[in-house]
C-alpha cells in the first residue's frame, strides 16, 4: 500500500494517475486539487484510489449524494471483510476527508466523529551490534552503503535515497536531511568510516551525469516551484542525487524525462536477503536498522533528547519507545527471579 504523507513533497516517481482518474470528472477535480497543495505523488496516488474504491463499492454513486453512513459501511467493509491493516484503513478514512471536506464542501457531515482505527503499540525491532556486524558482512556495494546510512546516521530509506550533492558536508561531518517526515529539515552526524564511500559515489554520479548532460538530459526533480525559479537547478551539479538510478523515467507530471533516485525495492531486497544469509532470527529491515542506530546510541550513553533530534522525532516518546528494548532490559530492572538459586 502507498504510503501516505501530507505534509512533504517525495521526489516524482513513475505513477500514471491519469490511468487512475480515467474520464471521471470528480477524480480530475481531486487530482487538481491535491496538486495545488502541494501533497506528493504517493499521497496523490493513494487518494484517488481510495476514492475510486469508494465510489465503486457503493454501486458508483456520486460522493455528494452520499454521506457519513455510506463512510462507514465502506471502512466497516474493509475492516471486517477486507481485514485490513489499522493504518490501511486510516489511510482511507484520511482520503474520503480530504475528498468530502476539501473538494466537495461538506461541512455538513460529522465526519470527525468518525474514529480512526487503533494502530496496534509495538516495539520496534533491533539488532544487536554483533546481529549488524554480521549483517553487513553479507552486503556490498550500493545497497550496503545506503544502509550503512540508515545505521549510522539514523535516516529513513527514502531520506537516504532522496539526498543530492549539497547535503553531505564532509568538512563538518554532517548530513542534512532536507523535508523529511512532517516537512522538517535537521541535521544529522556522518560517521567518518562512510566519507570515502560517499565521495567514491559522487563520482559515479558525476560520471553518469556528464552523460546525461551530453546526450542534452540531466535534470532531476525539484520540489514545488523551484524548477521555475531557478530553470537552470535541474541541471546543476549540487541538486544531482547522490544516488541515482539506473534509467531516466518520465515524471507523470511535467512530462519530463528527468533521472529519479535509485529505487527503494532494491534497497529493501537486498538488506532482507542480507538479513536471511546472515542467520538471524528476526523480522529486519530497512528501518530495523534506523531504531538499532537509535538504541545502541542510547545504550551508549548519550542524551536521549540528542537521539531525538538525529532521528527527527517530533515527541522525545517516540524516541524512549527504543530504551524499552536496550540491552540493560525494561528500566535495567534485575528479576528477582535472580536471587534465587538453581536459576
């Protein structure tokens, strides 16, 4: 299921909603105005099909003559019949607000009545330093330094995928992580074993975008109106991601032929295959190693409202959900159970 953010712009990825919205009008309007405010093609992407799941479901009904029941049975229908994940089902309910209360005007309609489902509270999944060590033994290339990346500086796969040039400041040992979750910027630390790996695929990427540049491509993605604010950026070397995919796609929107980042199913391939071949015994994946950057910091020592401003957490209760799986156990309470003999 597409992942849903309101609140940042992703880079373009190959998504033909046009194939989506058809000849309908009402999806068209939907499409142009999810476009106005600016949410990414991901959010674009889930919106409409849940709103073409919607109609269709109810015998293709026009929303307007539709209301608050017709809500209900329909996320009743994916909880029950469907049984479907709390967060798939939230993200429905987000898009049939969006298209009643922002395109249709229905302010009429009790909608924030309407409770979301409970996500279930899990503790997140880590590895333990010598579970990364033989982790990364079983990775090379590319993919191995992107998740070098979500370990050692604790960001998200996509805020790896998504870095350009000018983001990586060698001289200050830092990274910037620009509009990531919630639309914010911080900075986080880069780990000094990394700096030369980096620099040796920023030649890479400079070679492929010489040829690009040759062959009268070489653009990427801006967000929002850069594009027309600056019309030479695109091309620019400090905008280049760091790294690049393969091939050149069409952006669905603008038509251009711009070069994406590398893909994130490859990343996540090739840690899971890493995950199986190294033995271990737990549901990693690419974010198991973000919540391991964060725990071993914190078992480490430092201050967790430091880790929380690395990871980018917005409540520092986020962030103690990774104390509660350090290696000192819950709180480094002791069982009693150990004063016992014979145990």
């Amino acid at each position: 299921m597409a992942m849903v953010s309101t609140e940042r712009e992703d880079a373009y990825i190959p998504i033909d909603t046009n194939r989506i919205v058809g000849r309908s009008k009402l999806l068209g309007d939907l499409r142009d105005l999810i476009r106005r405010k600016h949410y990414s093609i991901r959010t674009e992407q889930a919106y409409l099909q849940w709103a073409k799941r919607f109609i269709l479901f109810h015998g293709k009904r026009h929303p307007s003559a539709m209301g608050e029941a017709e809500l209900v049975a329909f996320l009743n229908h994916l909880a029950v019949q469907r049984n479907v994940a709390a967060s798939t089902q939230n993200q429905a309910l987000n898009a049939l607000v969006f298209l009643y209360k922002q395109l249709l005007g229905r302010e009429d309609l009790a909608l924030d009545n309407i409770q979301p489902a409970k996500r279930p509270e899990r503790l997140p999944t880590v590895f333990d330093r010598g579970e990364v060590e033989r982790h990364f033994a079983q990775m090379d290339g590319t993919p191995k330094l992107v998740a070098a990346l979500l370990y050692g500086a604790g960001l998200r796969l996509l805020e790896g995928l998504r870095l350009r040039i000018q983001d990586i400041e060698f001289a200050r040992s830092q990274i910037m992580v620009r509009n990531g979750k919630g639309a914010k910027d911080r900075v986080t630390l880069l780990p000094p074993g990394l700096a030369q790996p980096l620099r040796e695929q920023m030649a890479v990427a400079r070679q492929r975008h010489q040829e690009d540049l040759a062959a009268g491509l070489g653009e990427v993605y801006l967000p929002h109106a850069l594009e027309r604010k600056y019309p030479n950026a695109a091309r620019q070397w400090a905008w280049q991601y760091v790294f690049p995919a393969n091939s050149t796609a069409i952006n669905p929107r603008s038509g251009k032929t711009p070069r994406h980042h590398l893909g994130e199913s490859a990343i996540r391939r090739a840690v899971k295959q890493a995950v199986l071949a190294a033995g271990i015994d737990k549901h990693g994946r690419c974010h198991t190693l973000r919540h391991s950057f964060a725990t071993h910091l914190l078992e480490d020592g430092y201050d967790i409202r430091t880790v929380q401003e690395l990871l980018g957490h917005k409540d520092v209760r986020t962030t103690m959900i990774r104390s509660h799986v350090m290696n000192k156990g819950p709180m480094g309470v002791k069982s009693p159970l150990t004063r016992l003999g014979g145990f």
